[in-house]
C-alpha cells in the first residue's frame, strides 16, 4: 500500500472513495463534515436519512463507518465514521483506531482501491493532533487491506506536519 499525505480540501480528492469525519447523527455538521455534505449535494444526505431510518436509528456508533454515494464529488463514495471525542480521564485511542480500520473494511466491501483520509477526531473532537497522527498512520499500516492507496488529505500544515512525522 502507498501512503501519501497532502496538504488541501478532501472534497476535492480524486480517489474512489473519501472518509467523512461524522458526527453519530450522519446528517452534517461541522468542519470536514459539513464541507462534504454541502459539496456532495442532496444524494448523501439522502442515503444518510435512509441509513438512519433502516439501520441505524439511534446514530453510528463511535468507532464504526458506512457508505453512501458521493453525490456531487468527485469520488465514488463517502464513507462515514465517528472518530472519539478525546478524553483525558479515558483511553478511547482504540475507537479511533477502529475508525480507521472500519473504514478500510468498508472501502474493501465496496471495491475501492484509493481512500482519502481527514484527521479523524482531530479537529472539534479535541484529539491531541500528534497522537491522532500516530494512531491513523499505524492503524492504516496495519489493517490487512485490498485498497493499494491511502491519502491523508489535510487541512492545515500543523496537521500535515503531524502525519509526515508519524509517517516517517
């Protein structure tokens, strides 16, 4: 597998499918989340109030992803995962690798061969930026995958920074 990371907007990501950091809801929010649901249009959110209605009607759980389709974006699919609020009183560094690696289980049920990463939980979620690097570059490492190309698409150059030092 090559793992690239970049500097830019994910929603502009040229893969088969990107990774949406969701809230529980699946319906939008902020930050990355928002920006893929206002790019991707109507088709995602629909399917979202479908996935919430048929399958999970309380929310996905922290740790877990689905798919939809990626609407108006230039990739195939979005996959939606609820990374962890950070905790200093608890270790939840295992439902943010599980993020990771059921993204990656998501993007082999579907077919996808190149996935484009945010900084899951690292944003309003609070998550220490240097750890959350660490946990996303070892957990993609790690997962037994088909997909041969993960990029971490991020935002700003700390971020970035971050995931090239993990990366090595």
């Amino acid at each position: 597998m090559t793992i690239v990371c970049e500097r830019g907007d994910i929603t502009e990501a040229r893969v088969d499918a990107i990774v949406n950091a969701a809230n529980s809801s699946l319906l939008g929010g902020g930050g990355v989340d928002g920006a893929i649901h206002r790019r991707g249009g109507r088709a995602v959110l629909a399917e979202c109030r479908r996935l919430r209605e048929r399958q999970w009607p309380d929310g996905l759980p922290t740790g877990r992803a689905v798919a939809t389709t990626a609407g108006d974006l230039p990739a195939r699919w979005v996959i939606h995962t609820v990374g962890p609020v950070h905790s200093r009183r608890e270790d939840r560094s295992h439902l943010l690798a599980s993020a990771y690696a059921e993204s990656l289980r998501v993007a082999d049920e579907l077919g996808a061969r190149s996935v484009a990463f945010p900084a899951v939980s690292a944003g309003v979620y609070g998550w220490p930026v240097p750890d959350a690097a660490r946990i996303a570059v070892t957990t993609v490492r790690d997962t037994p995958t088909s997909v041969t190309e993960v990029r971490f698409v991020l935002f700003t150059d700390d971020v970035l920074d971050a995931f090239r030092a993990a990366l090595g």
